[in-house]
C-alpha cells in the first residue's frame, strides 16, 4: 500500500524559527545590545558529540549569536570542569552555557548540571528549569521536546484532550516532552502515557496513541501494527547504524519503521529531517531568551 502519512518538515520549520531570531539578534545589535553569547563546553571528543556540536555553532553563526567552545581533556576531574562552568557563570558577557552530554563515565552530569547558573541553562536540564517546567512556571525548556511542540503548533495538529503517548524516559526528551503533553497550559492538555524499557506489553499503548513520540534510541522500534489509522508520529530516535554504501560510513535510524507506520499515520516526521533540526533551533531560541533575560528578570 502507498504510504498516507503527510511529512512533518523540521528542516523547513527550522528555518522559520532561525529566521525569527536572526531578526531578532539584528534588531538587539541594532538597538546597540551586545549579541546573545553561547558557550559549549566539550569534554573528550566522542565523534557523535563533535558533529552536534558543529551543526550548533554553524546555527549560531547563522543567526548572528557569538559561541566559543571549550575543549576539554576527557579526563578532566570533576573540580576541573565544574571550576571552569563557574567561571563561565560569573561572565556577563556568556548568556548561555551549553555542556554536552553525553559526559565520560567517571562525571556525573547531574552534578555538573547543576554548577550551571539556571538562568544561563539553555539545555533546559537544570532541576530549577525542570522543576519550573513541571509546575508550568516560565523555564528554558529543553529543546527537543520543545521543537517537538513547534512541529505540532505549525501544522496546528490538536493536543488537547488527545492521547499522547511518549515512549522513553530520558531526562533530555521523553521526560520534559510528557511534562509539556500533560500541564494544562498553552501546549499541553493532552491526557498522557509515559511508557520505557520496563513496560509490558508496549502496543497495549502505543496502539490507543494519537500523538506517539518515540525516544528511545532502538532503531525500528516502532512497527506499522503497534499504531492506529491517523496517529501523529514523532520519531527522536537518531541511532548510527554503519552502512558502507554512505560517505560517512553510518546512516542515522530513527525508532519508527517509517515504511509500515506511514500508511496508517497522518502526519510522521522523517529522520533525518525532522525533529534534530527543530533541537538546534530551539537551542538558538533559548540563547536569546537567556541574553533577553526573558525567563529571568534581571
Ligand atoms: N546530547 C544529546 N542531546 C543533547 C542536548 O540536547 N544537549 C546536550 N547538552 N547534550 C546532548
């Protein structure tokens, strides 16, 4: 059967919201503001990581936000890097600290998370920011599944009252994304199922999903009989799977086996193309909320 589903385009989405803030960063210099500042900070040089990273500070360079990233060793100690976040805390001229995860195993990233002043954590991971996220209190919210929620604003796909159904529990997606489907706010309102590697029976779900995002990082996860006629799908998943007939020798695969589920969704995001666009953008949109000091008044 010919495929149904209409594509979610985040790369198109994307740009709109680029273009968005590259007006806006214009109109701050204009205004004879400093530009908005990102700072990453890597720790070893995990290539995944690396190529985050770039696409990143090319999107910065893109809309006119300043970034600098600091490299360093992976084995760096804990007092080490958390010395170097604080010094980056007490700079007035960085608006936003970004630390890549994820860290070498001897770090803890909650631990360096939280050294991050919450007012310049764009990531969105600090427990200040998610706390505030889940009682609906002005945050930076953690950009894929804020992206996602942008996907579903530009087709003005509905949420309310729907069933959401978010597979995966991470604290960078799947956690923040249920947070968001479920708070009666502007967004959400969504009557929502977290479902993770411990569920039983993950189609007694997935099946009853109107809105299904899959987080889960297992490649083809997802199949055409799990879901019902007319779901919306969110596929996060972002696997690199080695594949020689690629100039890079990996292609990226998404959770979803897009072939089976597309004929009976109605809307389905690719991979690539769909939700990692939307994550850097939104990460563009957070560094200049932090320098407009937006969600924290000075
Ligand atoms: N690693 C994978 N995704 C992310 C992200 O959104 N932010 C950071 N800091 N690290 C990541």
């Amino acid at each position: 059967m010919a495929s149904q589903a209409k594509l979610i385009d985040g790369r198109k989405v994307s740009e709109i919201i680029r273009a968005e803030v590259r007006e806006d960063v214009q109109a701050m210099v204009e205004a004879g503001q400093r530009r908005p500042f990102l700072e990453v900070v890597q720790v070893g040089s995990d290539p995944a990581s690396t190529v985050y990273i770039g696409a990143k500070t090319r999107a910065c360079e893109d809309v006119g936000i300043g970034t600098h990233t600091t490299r360093l060793q992976d084995t760096v100690s804990a007092q080490e890097l958390k010395d170097e976040i604080r010094r980056l805390n007490e700079d007035d001229d960085v608006d936003g600290i970004l630390v890549q995860l994820p860290l070498p195993s001897h770090l803890s990233a909650l631990d360096v998370i939280e050294t991050i002043d919450h007012r310049k954590d764009v990531d969105g991971f600090h427990p200040m920011n998610v706390g505030r996220l889940a009682i609906g209190q002005p945050t930076f919210r953690s950009c894929t599944p804020a992206g996602i929620f942008e996907l579903l604003r530009h087709y003005s796909i509905p949420v309310k009252g729907k069933h959401a159904v978010v597979v995966g529990a991470s604290n960078i997606v799947g956690s923040p994304a249920a947070i968001m489907f479920s708070r009666e706010n502007d967004s959400g309102k969504a009557t929502t199922t977290i479902c993770h590697k411990y569920t039983q029976d993950l189609t007694k779900y997935t099946i009853s999903a109107d809105i299904l995002v899959v987080a889960a990082g297992v490649p083809g996860l997802i199949r055409g009989e799990m879901v019902k006629e007319g779901v919306v799908v969110i596929d996060v998943g972002m696997t690199r799977v080695a594949d020689e007939s690629t100039e890079k020798g990996y292609h990226l695969a998404g959770d979803v086996d897009q072939e089976s589920v597309a004929e009976k969704a109605s809307w389905i995001t690719p991979v690539p193309g769909g939700v990692g666009p939307m994550t850097v953008a939104m990460l563009m949109k957070n560094t200049l909320l932090a320098a407009k000091k937006s969600v924290y008044p000075a």
